[in-house]
C-alpha cells in the first residue's frame, strides 16, 4: 500500500520513476549506515561480550 502511494506520486514516466525510487532508497540506506546505526550503536547489547575476559 505505501508503494502504491509512493509510485503514484513520484513525477514523471516509468523509468524515470524506477530512477527516483532506486536514488530514494540508496538515499535512505546511507543516511542509515551514516548517522542512525553509528548512534545507537553504543546502545545495543551485542558489544557486551564476555569471551576471552580475563579474570
């Protein structure tokens, strides 16, 4: 259903649709990978690690 909306209201014809949404993703996973995941990361339980501490 979002799709649907998303695709109906991006400008222009089919290719140039596929071009928008293909940038509009890449743009959405390198704000992620840039800014989202680097600040929650600190938050996230997988660092807490125990193997290999020395006691």
């Amino acid at each position: 259903m979002m799709y649907g909306w998303l695709w109906r209201h991006l400008p222009g014809p089919t290719w140039f649709r596929a071009v928008l949404a293909l940038a509009a993703a890449v743009g959405v996973a390198v704000l992620c990978f840039t800014t989202v995941y680097p600040a929650i990361a600190p938050l996230m339980p997988f660092n807490d690690t125990t193997v290999g501490e020395e006691q």
